[in-house]
C-alpha cells in the first residue's frame, strides 16, 4: 500500500483524486491547497510543509500552477519522497533543469504526466505502426480559449502535449523544430501556433494548435509504409471521437478505408497505475520523464 498526497485541487488535482481513491493499492493519506473548496473525506492541509510533516506520504502528486512546481518538486526531493508532475514539469526550462539536478541527487522516483501517452487511441495508433517506417506526423490540437488559462500561452499549455506524442509515437529524436506564433486574443501569452520538425531519418512532423477554433479538435494523422517498396499507408487518429482509420490501396483516385480496434480505458487511471507500479518496481513504463519534460519545454520556449 503505497501513501500518496496531492498538492493542488483543481480540475486536474480533482481528477487524480476522484482515480487514486478508488485505487486499492493506495492510501490517499493528505490534500494541500490554498483553500478548501470542496468537503474531503482525507485531512486537508494549507499548508504544503505541514501536510508533509504530520502525513509523510511515499509520494506526491503535484497539480498544482506550473509557477509553483519547481519550489514544491524540490521540497518533496529534499524529503526524499517520490513526485508525479502534472505536466509541463515546470514554467521555463531554467526551473524543469533545477528540479531534474534535485531529483537526480536525491535518486527519488520522478515522472511528468503526459496523459496523452496513454490515450486508448494513441495505445491502438503505435500498436498498427509498430513495424512500420514512418514517412511524417501531423497533430492538430485547438478550441476556444479557456479563460482559466492566464498563467501560460499555448505553447507551454498545450503544444507541450504533442511535441511529446510526436517523439512518443515515432520514437525518433527531434533533429530540427521552428516555431510560429501570434497573440490575438490572450492578454499576455500566444493563443496560436505552428510548430515544424525534423527528426531522425528524415522524417517530417507539424503541430497546428490555437485557442482561436470555435470547437475542440484533437486529431493525429501518420504516412507510413511497412517498407521502401510498399505503398503508403495513412492512419487519421481523433482523440475525441475514439477512433482510428487507416487507409491503404491509396492512389490518385481511390483507397480503402479500415476502422481499427480502440480498446477503451479512462488515460489518467492508466497512467496512474503505471506510476504506482513504477513506485514499486522501478520500471517506469510509458510514463514521461522529466528529461521528456524538459525536451518539450525547449521547443516551446525557443521562440
């Protein structure tokens, strides 16, 4: 039975809770926020030393604003407990490679939650491409603003996500990226964004995210073929509607279209039972590193 605190009750710090508590290898011994704005079963705290004193929790799951995880990452390395980041792992660069020089020399248990790693259709998207050679990846990733984002723009809010999943899916480093941005409607940070890469072998990758879209749209498309003498196949992935097609037999006129299988699950239990494992066995699994982190937060900084 592993004792597991979060610092921060927001939609996410919410979302964890609502997971961990019906968890049964798990003891939710502690909560900590500025305030308490709903009724909690497990002892609530204001402040974050306090609830680490009288708790001392094996590890901590931080959801709290990303200005506030570097200072909350390194007091729970210097207790020597284990951290679960709510991604991105901080709010610049400078901050992510603090936290990842404190965790290192406290050899504490670290990992950044990239949630769209596990994302039943990302699972079933790399499971089809697995023996593929992957010619390019294109993710789209919009919707209207959210006016509970001030603190970043897109690029640290959402791009962090696919830059992620771009590495994640092909399993190829990132040799080049370039970034466009605008502010158009945020009061102080880019609201929309394009993002090219090159990574290992040649492969091309872009990421077209705003907060100027109307609607909520999340979708992944991937050229493939099994090898250089085989056509191209291409598979569109929504991660909203759950679905997968691949389409193959493509020429200039026509293809066949095949829906593939999406094995259902809830992306956050997955993730968080991976890191419960990971607390027990070192094997870290597909959760992201902070090193993941600090790749994707490179990228949304150089800028």
């Amino acid at each position: 039975m592993k004792k597991i605190a979060i610092v921060g009750l927001g939609i996410m710090g919410k979302n964890h809770y609502r997971i961990l508590k019906n968890m049964h290898d798990v003891e939710l011994v502690g909560l900590c926020d500025i305030a308490k704005n709903d009724e909690y079963e497990e002892p609530f705290f204001t402040e974050l030393n306090e609830m680490l004193d009288e708790t001392k929790p094996d590890a901590v799951i931080i959801a709290a604003p990303t200005f506030l995880h570097r200072d909350i990452a390194i007091e729970c390395a210097n207790r020597q407990i284990d951290i679960f980041l709510e991604k991105p792992a901080a709010a610049s660069v400078k901050d992510a490679e603090e936290i990842l020089s404190v965790v290192s020399k406290a050899n504490i248990k670290s990992c950044v939650g990239h949630i769209e790693r596990f994302n039943p259709v990302v699972k079933s998207l790399i499971s089809e491409i697995k023996d593929h050679e992957v010619l390019s990846i294109s993710i789209t990733r919009s919707g209207a603003f959210p006016e509970r984002i001030a603190d970043v723009g897109i690029l640290t809010d959402l791009s962090v996500h696919d830059s992620d999943l771009i590495r994640f899916i092909t399993q190829k480093d990132i040799v080049k990226s370039a970034v466009f941005k605008s502010q158009k409607i945020h009061k102080t940070h880019e609201d929309n964004a394009i993002l090219a890469f090159e990574l290992e072998g040649e492969v091309v990758g872009d990421i077209t995210t705003n907060w100027l879209t109307p609607y909520r749209k999340r979708s992944i498309a991937v050229a493939c073929r099994v090898d250089s003498n085989s056509k191209i196949k291409y598979f569109e992935a929504d991660l909203i509607s759950q679905t997968l097609k691949e389409r193959i037999n493509i020429d200039a006129n026509s293809h066949t279209t095949r829906n593939c299988f999406i094995q259902r699950s809830d992306a956050l239990h997955d993730e968080l039972k991976t890191f419960v494992s990971y607390l027990k066995t070192n094997n870290r699994g597909d959760l992201a590193s902070v090193e993941d982190s600090i790749i994707t937060l490179e990228i949304a900084n150089d800028s």
